[in-house]
C-alpha cells in the first residue's frame, strides 16, 4: 500500500511540473514582450517626473523668482549672487533636458524592440498550430510531451526511492 501511494506521488509531482518544463519555450517572446512593455512604463515614468523637474527648474529660473530666492541673503554683490544662480540653474535644466533626450531615444528603442518580440510571439504561436500539424502527418504517433512526462515521473520515482533507502539505512 506504501508504495502505491509512493508511485501516484512520484508520478502527480511529474504530471504537475512536465505541463511548466513544456510551456517554457512556447512563450519566451510573449514574455519578453512583456518584460519590455513594463520597462516602457518605468521609462514613461521617469520621463514624467524629469518634465516635471524641468517645469521647477525653468520655474525657478525665471529672474523674479531668482531674487525672491536669495532676498534673505545679505551681500555686498547681489547680482553675482543672481548671475551665479542663473548659471546652476541652466546647468541643471541642461542635464534634464540631456536626459530628456537620451530616455526619447531609449523610448523609440524600446517601442521598436516591443514591436519586434509581438511579431515574434505571433509567429511562435502560428509556428505552433502549424508545426503541430506538419508534426501530426510527418509523425502521428510520437508526440515529445508524452515521452517526457512519463520520464520525469521515473526518474522523480528513482530519487524518491534512494531518498527513501539512505534513510532507512543506519
């Protein structure tokens, strides 16, 4: 009776996982699809916020709001005090609107590449009903799953066995 239960054990944990170990190569472009449409969304992201950043910036350079800024600051040479303010502050929207720039490019990039893995996802999954049937006529007997499925189960029964011997052994 142990070893019934042993068997259908063995042979449910390799019915379980044969349908995951199948599956894997059938969808790898779909995945990858989505991997890069969720960094297309992280990119978007960050472009939002850098605009954003660029919006205070430009906001924060304008003359009237440089002076308000450094009205609490006593000096004897205010308006270098100003100049040197407009100088960061450029320097600062130049490297958002750099960033801006490259995350554009990464942006086309991105698209073109998403466009790529959907096309290769659709000819996958076509390459699948169709190889299933050139399969179907060429070999209408064999099918790999059904070879697989069974051997996973014995070696899954295998190990379990000399799992089972190495603890009984003293």
């Amino acid at each position: 009776m142990k070893g019934h239960q042993s068997v259908f054990a063995v042979l449910l944990f390799g019915l379980m996982f044969s349908p995951a170990i199948l599956a894997q190569g059938s969808s790898d472009a779909a995945l990858s699809a989505a991997d890069l449409r969720a960094r297309l969304v992280e990119l978007q992201a960050t472009v939002a916020s850098l605009q954003t950043n660029l919006q205070r910036l430009e906001e924060d350079s304008k003359p009237e709001n440089i002076a308000r800024a450094l009205a609490g600051i006593g000096s004897t040479r205010p308006e270098e005090l100003r100049e040197q303010r407009q100088r960061e502050l450029r320097i600062e929207i130049d490297g958002v609107r750099r960033q801006l720039d490259l995350l554009a490019g990464s942006r086309v990039r991105l698209e073109s590449a998403i466009q790529t893995a959907d096309n290769r996802a659709y000819q996958q999954s076509a390459m699948g009903f169709a190889g299933n049937a050139v399969a179907a006529q060429r070999f209408p007997s064999f099918d790999p799953r059904w070879v697989l499925i069974p051997f996973v189960s014995i070696v899954c029964l295998l190990v379990s066995r000399f799992v089972v011997a190495c603890i009984r052994r003293p």
